[in-house]
C-alpha cells in the first residue's frame, strides 16, 4: 500500500513538472485526456487538471458499472496527477529550454511518470482507460488504440490551436511512449 502511494505521488509529481515546466510554455499537446486539458488550456483558458477530472468523470462512472477493477486502479491515479498538475502550475513562468529539448525532456518526465504508476498497477485513466475497455469489445491491441487516440487528440490540437508544434508534440508522445515501453518492460515481472 505505501508503495502504491508513493508511485503515484512520485510518478503524478513528474507528470506535473513536464507539464507545466516543459509542456505548456511551449504549447506543446499531448495524447489523451492529458492533451484535451492542455487544448482546454489553450483555446479558452481552463485549468488543465480540472478539465481532466471533468473529462474522466464519464469514463470512470463507466468503469464503476462495467470494469470495477480498472476504476479501483486508475482513479487515484488521475486525481492525484490532475492535482499536482493544476498545483504546480506556477512553473510555467520559469524560463524553459528550447522547444525540442523540452519535448524530449517532458516526454521522457511524463513517460517516467506513467510508467512508475504502471508498474504499480495504477493508470492516469483518460486515454489509457478508454483503450483499456476498447480493447475488451473490439478485439484490438491496447496499444494500437492509446496510439489511435494519442493521434486524433494530437491531430484536433494542431486544428483548434493552429500552431506550428505538431511535429514536437509528435516527437513528445514518442518520447513519452519509449520510456513507458522501456520502463515497464525492464522493470515488470
């Protein structure tokens, strides 16, 4: 139990500093329910974390009904990143590196982050979670639709906020998904 708690605190910190310190000053957008809220962000001025909240509140109520243990798994998971997320906000106002070192270095943040909540078996729900039930009803692999869905969220970033950094948002969630591969698959037994 301790060590589930501080994965997700460990890993939700993480999350929370390559977003806001990384991600955000560069208007940078990321998969899933993370990049809807950084969208949010962008076009209309939303909180990020809260918007996340809001926007997994649907899935969740879902999950409580269909998939109990995959509600159980992930909804400290998404609270506790959400928090931090919106907590550490003020990091933005910090000068931040260039913008392809801060797509590979929050990548490689969000990605260490996930994948220590992974290993504990706790997700960031959101785009994670839809893919997880998906793939339950249409028979295909987990990650093929965190892909698809990383994709389309990309996809719809660079059409609501018409800025020129969907190659290094491209090249975040590459990062982000390379170290979530090598870190639950050296470390998961």
């Amino acid at each position: 139990m301790v060590q589930k708690m501080m994965s997700i605190i460990v890993g939700s910190v993480l999350i929370a500093i390559g977003i806001n310190y990384f991600v955000i000053p560069n208007h940078l957008v990321d998969g899933g329910i993370i990049g809807l809220g950084l969208i949010s962000k962008y076009a209309i001025g939303l909180q990020p974390g809260l918007t996340i909240i809001l926007l997994n509140l649907p899935l969740y109520t879902y999950a409580w009904f269909h998939f109990r243990s995959y509600f159980y798994n992930g909804i400290h998971g998404v609270l506790a990143s959400a928090f931090c997320i919106d907590y550490f906000h003020p990091l933005i106002t910090l000068h931040t590196p260039h913008i392809l070192i801060s797509a590979i270095t929050s990548g490689f943040l969000l990605g260490t982050g996930i994948g220590i909540m992974l290993l504990a078996r706790v997700s960031v729900g959101g785009g994670d979670l839809l893919a997880l039930m998906l793939s339950k009803v249409i028979s295909l692999n987990v990650g093929i639709i965190i892909l698809i869905i990383d994709s389309v969220v990309i996809l719809l970033g660079w059409l609501i906020i018409q800025e020129s950094t969907i190659i290094y948002s491209g090249v975040l969630v590459g990062m982000t998904g390379l170290t979530i591969f090598t870190i639950t698959k050296s470390f998961s037994t």
